[in-house]
C-alpha cells in the first residue's frame, strides 16, 4: 500500500519517533512524504521514501495530486493546531481530498496508531478494491 507521510515543524520529531515505531510495518509499504518530513523520518529509520517537494513549496499538492488519482491508502498528517506557521501546507484541503476519495487518515498520535495497527493486520485491504 502505499502511505503518506507529511508532518508540521512542531510534529517532525513525533513523526520520527512514530516511524521508528512502527518501522517494521512501514518497511512493507511504498512510503511518500514531503521533502523535510521524508529526510527527517529516512534519516532515522534507513525507509526509503519517496520525497516530493516541500510542503510550502507544493508539496502537499502532489501528495494531494496523489490522492486524486487514487494512488494513495493512507495518510499520516501530524498538525500543529495550536501554533500553525504561514507557510505550513493547510490540513483542510488535504482532510476534504482524503473525505473525497475515502482515504483514511490520521491526524495525531492516536489515530496514526489505530490505522497503522489496523493496515497491519489486513483491516485497510479493502483499499485494493479501489484501484
């Protein structure tokens, strides 16, 4: 399956500490990430992640070009509601593609783990059936 990786500044290093986690799980999957993100998680993990540009840079628009063409599963976006930077990419308009096109996604710790754990043990491979 293929799994999207995109986390604001503040979230960067729960998004390592989660890929280190679930390293295991996510070794089995085709990883694609925003270009700070996919560095800062492949640094730590040694996954291989397709990196597209920055968030800020349009980043979060491939990603989001990717959902389009149906051509993502999931989608892991840590945001900082509290403190969001100008330059950060907007989770709405990711959440509205992801509603859009019934991609699932997780926007904390929680829901991350809940969705990883659930692709784990087969619960996602009705995705397939939407290729």
């Amino acid at each position: 399956m293929n799994i999207g990786l995109v986390a604001h500044d503040a979230k960067k290093k729960l998004m390592q500490n989660f890929c280190i986690a679930y390293r295991g799980i996510l070794s089995k999957h085709s990883l694609f990430a925003t270009e700070t993100t996919g560095n800062l998680v492949e640094s730590v993990t040694n996954l291989n992640i397709h990196k597209y540009l920055a968030g800020h840079l349009g980043g979060h628009q491939q990603i989001g070009a990717q959902i389009e063409h149906n051509d993502m599963d999931l989608l892991i976006f840590f945001r900082d509601p509290l403190t969001p930077r100008s330059h950060e990419p907007d989770v709405n308009d990711i959440v509205k593609l992801c509603d859009i096109y019934n991609i699932p996604i997780a926007t904390n710790i929680a829901t991350a783990e809940a969705l990883i754990l659930a692709l784990d043990r087969g619960d996602l491979d009705w995705r397939e059936m939407y290729k």
